[in-house]
C-alpha cells in the first residue's frame, strides 16, 4: 500500500487528451482546452452499459453462421465454434487453436475481467489494486486482436470468388462479431482504472 499523494487529493486534474496536470477548479484545460475532469465522467455506468450491449451481441456472434460457403450450387453455413470443428478435422489444428483463442477465449475473457473490475470498484473491495491495473492494461491491450476471425472472412471474401464453382460470402455473425470486438473496447476506454485507487484512499481516511 503506497501512502504517495495522489493528483486528485493535490487537487489537480489531468486532462484525458494532452494530459497536462492542471488545477482541478478550472473547468477547461489551459494547454489544448478540452473539458477537465479528476475522473471520467460516469465512468462505470457507461462501462456497465457498454457491456451489456457487447453480451447481448456476443450471443448472436456465436449462434448464427459467421461465413457462407456456396459450392457447386449448395449452400452451407459455418459458426465460429463450426469453423475451428471443421479446421481440426481438415488437420490444420494450429491455426484452429489460433482462431478459437482469438475469437472465443479472449473477447469472452475481455468480458469476464471488465465485470469484474466494474463489480470491485462498485463494492469498494480492497487489496489487489495494483494487480487489477495490470489486468486491466492487458485486457486494453489484447481486446483488439479477437478481430482476427473477422479478418480472415474479409480476406476470404475478397479473394475467392470462383462464380458457379466457390463463393465465400459473411454472414449477420460477423457483423454481430464484430460489434462485439469494438463495443468491449470503447468499454474499456470507458472504464477509469483510477476508481479502483479511489477506494483505497477512501479506506485509508
């Protein structure tokens, strides 16, 4: 537990686009002149409402097919957990593993951790403040990279076009999909990591 003051307690404020320390009395930056704020405005409210959002599209993501193989005038479709099935069986269990950690595990995780950084911050709960930052840095960082399986239909789509023989066409999953990979990371753009350091001075006093 580190006793160093924080800028909110030296009532200053850090702008969110220059990041210029400033006095928190002032209502707009001195350097760039945006808006100042000691924490995001609403920060867990919009999070929370983030996610909700990001779950209910993460059903139909995964429900729906994600991609449309038409073959010699048949039709199939293939989910994301179809896909990776398919993968496996074809012997190409690399990029099967690839594809189910990018587009399964991490946004699934993504929204797992986010919940629970919401939950803490909301109950106040104390003790792993510095661990949590750092989940919540590496949940920042990799929520990006489920946009993987959204990539390789784009890529498929675009270069095979064989008409009358193999055509790849997207199906409402991708979209759905990829709703779900920019939601989850305009949540944790949302989400202030400061709150979870607010409740241990305010344990502190």
């Amino acid at each position: 537990m580190s006793d160093a003051p924080t800028a909110a307690n030296a009532g200053l404020s850090s702008c969110h686009i220059c990041l210029k320390l400033a006095d928190a009395d002032l209502h707009h930056c001195p350097r760039c002149g945006s808006a100042l704020h000691k924490r995001k405005t609403e920060s867990l409210q919009r999070t929370l409402a983030l996610l909700v959002t990001a779950t209910i599209l993460y059903i139909p993501a995964n429900i729906l097919p994600i991609m449309y193989t038409d073959q010699l005038a048949s039709t199939s479709g293939n989910t994301i957990m179809g896909g990776v099935v398919l993968l496996i069986n074809l012997g190409s269990v690399p990029i099967a593993a690839i594809i189910f950690i990018a587009s399964v595990m991490v946004p699934s995780g993504k929204l797992l951790m986010m919940y629970y950084l919401c939950w803490t911050v909301a109950r106040g709960q104390l003790g792993s403040e510095r661990q949590r930052t750092v989940a919540y840095r590496i949940t920042e960082f990799i929520g990006k990279w489920s946009m993987i399986d959204v990539f390789v239909v784009a890529i498929l789509v675009a270069l095979i076009h064989l008409s009358g023989i193999l055509v790849f066409r997207p199906g409402i999953a991708a979209l759905a999909f990829a709703g779900v990979v920019i939601v989850t990371m305009i949540a944790a753009e949302s989400f202030d990591p400061r709150l979870m350091w607010d409740n241990l001075e305010d344990k502190d006093e």
